[in-house]
C-alpha cells in the first residue's frame, strides 16, 4: 500500500493566522498518527495578491510552530504548464469555453435567486451560447452540463468521520477553470497537485466542503485518483481571544511579537 500523503496547502496572500496554524497541525498530526508523509504546497498562483515574500513569510511561521514538512515545497506559480496541460485535455473533450463577461455584465444578466454554494450568482451562459472564438482575452468555463452528461453515475466522496457524501458539481454552473488573469485557477490547480503528489487525505477547512463537488467532477474527468477527506470545523472568534487580546489580531506574525510562544498556540488549539 502507498504511504499515506497529507498536505497543507497556503494561498500566500496574507500571513498565517491561527486558523490555518489549526489546519496544518491538524494535517501534521493525523500524518504522524498514521506513519504518512506531511507536505506543504504553496498555492500562489493568483499573481495578483500572492507575493515571493508572503511565500517565505509562511514557511517562516510553521517553521516557528515546529513543523516539518517533506522537501521540496511545491509552488504552484512554477508548474503552470501542467495546469495548461489538464486544461487541454477538458477542452479536447469539449468541455471548455470562452467567456468574455466582465463581473458587471454578469451581475446585469444573471438571475439573482439561482446561486451556487457561496452564494455568488449562477453564470447565466451567455457565452456558451454565443460561441467566441478565443482571440480577446477571455476566462475558460466548465460547460457543466455537458461534463456532468459524461457520468455514468453519481459522483461521491469519503468524508472522513461522515461517510460517503453526494457530491453535486451541477449546483456551481459553469465554473471557470481559467480566469482571464492568470489562465489558470484554484479548482484546476488543486486537483492537478493533489494527484500529482500523491495525496491520500486533504485534510482542509469547512469552507470548501461545497467545492469538493467540483474536484471530484475533473477527477473524474481527467482521470485522476480520489483521495479522502475530511473538512475540518473553522476556527472560531472565541479560540485565540485570549491569546489575541494582547497582539491585536491572530496572525501568527503578530501573536509572536507580542511575546506569544510555538507551545502555547499549539495548548490553544488542542495538540
Ligand atoms: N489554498 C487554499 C486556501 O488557502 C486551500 C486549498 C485546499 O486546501 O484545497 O484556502
Ligand atoms: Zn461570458
């Protein structure tokens, strides 16, 4: 059998605070629990608010909680072409397409009662319809529809501590699977990595308990293997109050300056 991969996975857009100090303690232990590996990936592929800097600062800040993680660190903003890569592959299923709309046009078009997980209006699919060619900048969008007329059965995940969970990519639309900055995006990116690296259990925040519809669907259809998951309850306002009176917020930047030590973060969020 594969030896288990656990991994915390940062956007360097902003420092550490302590609810992703709780995720990668949590992904550090459960890794130690079962003789797996712990890895960290930098998720920086959003150039336009993840900095070089930001990357380092967090590393420094788990190094400072006394975690190891396995080497080399994976940033995501290096391997692109590999996002290009799984990218081709929908679109020569002719899953993809062009879309041009900006934010507004979108907002004037779409109907304001059908909403995806997050609550952002559904895509109304005016340019699935209209049909651009890709000479203008554009976004590339997930024709849902058409993807999830490729199943043969439901899609399901393992929540870890739940079970086996439904999962319903149809409720996001047409996602976008390359933004128009960057041609690529978190959705892409995340499973690309997870199975590129191995990943046995993305062990990761509530926040994208909804999303993981979405990757299950381009695992599925990209071939990819499905790994476990378990989506770990957020870290409220009452955990770290204490510890924040004195620093003023709850990045572990500040937490530091302020006098706070590596132990008595890890005594405040259970480990
Ligand atoms: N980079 C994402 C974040 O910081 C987490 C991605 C994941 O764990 O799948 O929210
Ligand atoms: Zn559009």
């Amino acid at each position: 059998m594969l030896t288990p991969a656990f991994r915390f996975a940062p956007s360097p857009n902003g420092r550490l605070h302590l609810g992703h100090a709780y995720s990668a303690l949590l992904n550090a232990a459960e890794a130690e629990r079962v003789g797996g590996r712990f890895l960290v990936r930098i998720e920086d592929i959003d150039t336009t608010r993840c900095t070089p800097e930001l990357a380092k600062a967090c590393l420094e800040d788990l190094a400072w909680l006394s975690l190891a993680w396995e080497e080399p660190v994976r940033f995501q903003s290096r391997h692109l072409v590999e996002y290009r890569a799984a990218l081709a592959k929908l679109d020569a299923l002719g899953l993809l397409y062009a879309c041009t709309c900006t934010r507004r046009e979108i907002a004037e078009t779409a109907d304001p009662a059908r909403r995806d997980a997050e609550g952002q209006v559904l895509y109304p699919g005016t340019c699935r319809e209209a049909g651009h060619s890709r000479d203008a900048p554009h976004a590339l969008r997930l024709d849902m529809q058409r993807a999830c007329a490729l199943l043969n059965a439901p899609l399901t995940f393992t929540e870890l501590g739940e079970g086996e969970v439904i999962a319903d990519p149809a409720a996001w639309g047409d996602v976008i699977l390359a933004r128009r900055d960057i041609g690529t995006s978190y959705h892409i990116a995340v499973v690309v990595d997870d199975a590129l690296q191995g990943i046995s259990h993305v062990v990761r925040g509530r926040d994208l308990f909804a999303a993981t519809a979405i990757h299950r669907l381009l695992q599925h259809l990209l071939g990819l293997p499905v790994p476990l998951y378990r989506h770990h309850a957020l870290i409220g306002d009452e955990t770290g109050r204490k510890l924040s009176k004195t620093a003023g917020d709850r990045s572990l930047a500040s937490l530091r300056e302020a006098g706070v030590t590596p132990e008595e973060i890890r005594r405040e969020l259970g480990f």
